[in-house]
C-alpha cells in the first residue's frame, strides 16, 4: 500500500507541471468557485476509509470545510494466504481496529488562472480530533480462552495532501489525492500508539 502512495504522488508531481503552462495565453473558460460537497474513498497503508465532506468556497480561492471519515484498519503484521484447496486463511489478525475522524479542513486551488477550469491542481490540510475503537480477538494462553478487553481511545490527527480535481460535468467532479496522516493516541491501541499512514484519497463530488 506505501508503495501505490508513493506512485501517486510520483504520477502528480509529475502531470501537474505538464499542465501549469497553458498552450494559449487566454483561457478557454474562466474559473469557477462555489462551495463543494461529496463522498470519499480512501486507500490507506493499513486499510480503507469511507466518508463524506462540505466546502464552503471563501475568495482567493480557498475552501474550508469539514470531514468525516470511518476506516476499517488492519494488523502490521496480519498476512492472508490461500491454500492449494482454496481456502483462505490470516495470520497475526489479532485486533479489529477502527478509527472515525472529524476534521476541520483548508483548501487552496492552484494555478486558478493559469490552468483550464477543467483540472484544478491543489494543497489540502486538516486538523481534528480522531476516535480510535479496537476489538481484540480471543486468545488462547496456557490452553485457556481469554477474551482482552476492548479498548477506545481519544486522541488529534494531522493530515497534508496534494492533489488534483477533474470536472466531468459543469458542476461534478473527481479528485484524487496522496496524503500523509499523521495519528498518535497517549496510550496503546491495537497494540501500538503511531498510527500514522500513507493515504490516496478519491473523492466524488458537486459544487453549488
């Protein structure tokens, strides 16, 4: 997962100079900004990510908005493997981790009038609190069935992206964005208190 993080951001980098320099001196459409809405799918180093946001469009082409997201995240170590019968089996898949955060978000386009409406390059961050939720699996110690207590925790994230926004229609477009999140809980959950990751966010959305 870190290394498709990486080819993101390598893809990006790579296509956005490409665009920054418009073949004509004068722009086919003006640019638009109006205030955002959507879903998102997120592709995490440790699992995957659903949830939804709003932006409110402020001038200079900024945005500020809020976001709030549900991951289902899995073990450093949990491995899956399928047998020569077909039958799939998991090792070290010990805890069921979940994480909900809810944060509050800067948005700044790029480019606005240099680059044709259409594709709009741009810098995101976020700050906000996070609700960490573990479900650790039985264990079996000295032939005995434990069942370890659940553990929840409260604690901030910090996130930084860069990415880039296509219309598909006057008011629709889709975006995908490499980000890095940054996650640290005072005490231990699902067996660790770093649970910073590597991220590619694809999001659906309108404007009004």
């Amino acid at each position: 997962m870190k290394n498709q993080a990486w080819v993101g951001i390598f893809l990006l980098l790579v296509i956005v100079p490409f665009y920054a320099f418009p073949q004509s001196e004068e722009l086919e459409s003006m640019p638009t900004h109006k205030n955002e809405r959507g879903l998102s799918f997120s592709l995490a180093s440790s699992g995957l990510g659903v949830g939804g946001f709003y932006r409110f469009a402020l001038p200079n082409f900024l945005y500020i908005g809020m976001d709030l997201e549900f991951f289902i995240l899995r073990d450093d170590k949990e491995f899956e493997f399928i047998d020569a019968f077909g039958n799939a089996f998991k090792i070290n898949d010990v805890n069921r981790f979940f994480e909900i955060p809810l944060n509050i978000e800067l948005k700044k386009r790029l480019f606005a009038n240099d680059i044709e409406d259409n594709f709009r390059p741009h810098l995101m961050a976020q700050a906000g609190v996070i609700f960490g939720m573990n479900f650790p699996r039985e264990l079996l110690v000295d032939e005995k069935v434990v069942q370890p207590d659940n553990e929840y925790e409260l604690s901030y994230n910090l996130l930084v992206g860069f990415g880039v926004d296509v219309t598909t229609r006057e008011n629709f477009f889709f975006t995908v964005r490499p980000q890095f999140r940054y996650v640290f809980y005072q005490n231990k959950i699902a067996g660790k208190r770093d649970h910073s990751a590597f991220e590619i966010k694809l999001e659906i959305g309108g404007q009004r």
